[in-house]
C-alpha cells in the first residue's frame, strides 16, 4: 500500500479529477476578431487538474495562476497570464461546443469579449 501511495506521488498531479471538466481540456482557437473580415485568432491550451488548477498558456503566454469549477451545470475557469508588463484576468465557460470568455487588462483599459472553437485538424 505504501509503495502504491509512493508512486500515485511521484506520478505528479492528475489532469482531470471530474469527467465533467475533460470538455474543457486540451487545444482551443480563440477567435479574437473585430471585424468579421478581418480574422485575427490565437491559441489555448487548457489543462484542468484534480486540485482545481489550471494550466497550460492563452494567446502564447503562460498561464500563471488559474482555477476551474463546475458547479450550477456550467464549467469554467479563471486565470492569469501577463505580456511582461502587466497581468490579464481571464474568465470563461463552457457553452455547449465553444468557450465564451472575456479577458481584462486594467495596464491597457480594456475588456475583451472572445470565443473559442476546437482547432480544425
């Protein structure tokens, strides 16, 4: 049992305690656009772990300090990331097949509202 306990512990931490947070895990395109004709995406990585963090990074910056929960029927997560001279808070939710999220800069004053689809292999 202990050599059990042991190697559960050097295994490092588990990506996804609860089924429910997988739709959120993985590769997302962020569409970031504003104006339709004028495309302008950026990737996500999400890595959701059974202590609640998340990980991985948002518009090619590493995520510094990030949450998720489900609770209420949604799935979401907030987190941090920063462009070297000041920090961004982010917050989406799962909705259905997509992400809706908004990112603040208070360094720049501005709100972003943005989506975010599974990449098209």
């Amino acid at each position: 049992m202990l050599i059990l306990m042991l190697m559960a512990a050097l295994s490092g931490p588990q990506t996804t305690a609860n089924p429910a947070a997988q739709p959120l895990d993985g590769a997302w395109t962020v569409d970031l656009s504003t104006d339709p004709a004028q495309p302008y995406t950026k990737p996500m990585h999400l890595t959701l772990a059974a202590d609640g963090t998340v990980s991985g990074d948002f518009y090619e910056s590493t995520i510094e300090a990030g949450r998720w929960k489900a609770q209420h029927g949604r799935l979401c997560v907030s987190f941090r990331t920063t462009d070297g001279v000041g920090p961004y808070h982010t917050a989406a939710c799962l909705a259905g097949d997509h992400v809706e999220g908004q990112t603040w800069a208070e360094h720049r004053n501005f709100v972003f509202v943005w989506n975010a689809t599974r990449p098209t292999p």
